[in-house]
C-alpha cells in the first residue's frame, strides 16, 4: 500500500553518517545499518559545519573559555561558535519536530557525551557535547536523541 511521506515518522541524522561528503576532510563516515534502521521514515541529513565553511575545511575543536564552551577553529584561533549556533537554530526552527536524532559521535558539532573539550591550551580536560548536541538537548526536548554507537 502506498503511504504518503507526510505518514512517516521524522528522523534528523548526521548528514556524514548518511553518506553526504561533508566532512572537515571532504570524506563522509557512512554507515548502511543507519540508513536501513530507518528506512520507513523520513530522514532529514543535517550537517551545519559544510555549509558555513565549505568542504574539505579546517578542524575546529570544543574549546572551555572562562567556565562556556566555544567553538575554534585549530589552527587560525577563530571563535566559530555564533555562526555555527545561528546555523543550527536556524536548522531547528526550520525542522521542529522529530521522532528521533541520531548523531555523529565525536564531533565538535555533533557530539553527544563523547566530544573531546579542550583548554586554552588546546589540551583535553574532559568529554561533553559538541555545540548541535547541546543545542539540540536544549531545544528538542522529548526527542529520543542517540549518538551514532548507541543501538537504534
Ligand atoms: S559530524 Fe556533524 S558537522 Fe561534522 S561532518 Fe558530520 S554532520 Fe557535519
């Protein structure tokens, strides 16, 4: 029977797990049990970094800055972290609703508990959210949001 894909449950994924190429070194991280776990519903990629800076790009990191976390770019130094926020409310604002997140593990974007947060001195004191994961633990709140490794 047909269904129409307004039916369809709505889940946002990292657009790298999706296979889109859009990571800071122009590879994607694609993972097929991603894509089958979810094949009935209406997948939406989301990806903020690629659109703000291009692909391939220079890595930014989670950096702690005077008790907040910011986001920097490695080697130039520049605070990132109004463009990306604005990127990924205006992302939000634009998908209000899920029925689930999956995100990429490890990303100073899309990290959720496994992003490494950094000093001033650019060394890790700890593991958190990347700047999306935060924002979407904010703002989606009774979304069932994963990291990638945990199970579908
Ligand atoms: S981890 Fe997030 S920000 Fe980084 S490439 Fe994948 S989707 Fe884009």
């Amino acid at each position: 029977m047909w269904r129409s894909s307004l039916s369809k449950p709505k889940v946002i994924i990292s657009a790298c797990l999706l296979g889109h190429l859009c990571r800071y070194d122009g590879k994607t991280k694609k993972t097929t049990e991603i894509a089958d776990a979810f094949k009935d519903y209406e997948i939406v990629p989301f990806c903020p970094e690629a659109p703000l800076f291009g692909t391939p790009r220079e890595r930014i990191s989670v950096v702690e800055i005077d008790g907040k976390n910011h986001i920097i770019t490695d080697k130039t130094n520049k605070n990132v972290t109004k463009l990306l926020r604005d990127e990924i409310n205006s992302f939000i604002d634009k998908n209000p609703h899920a029925t689930k997140i999956v995100l990429k593990s490890k990303s100073p974007s899309c990290g959720i508990g496994t992003t490494p947060i950094l000093n001033e001195k650019k060394e890790k004191i700890s593991m958190g959210n990347g700047i999306a994961g935060d924002i979407f633990l904010n703002r989606y709140k009774n979304v069932t949001i994963i990291d990638e490794n945990e199970s579908l």
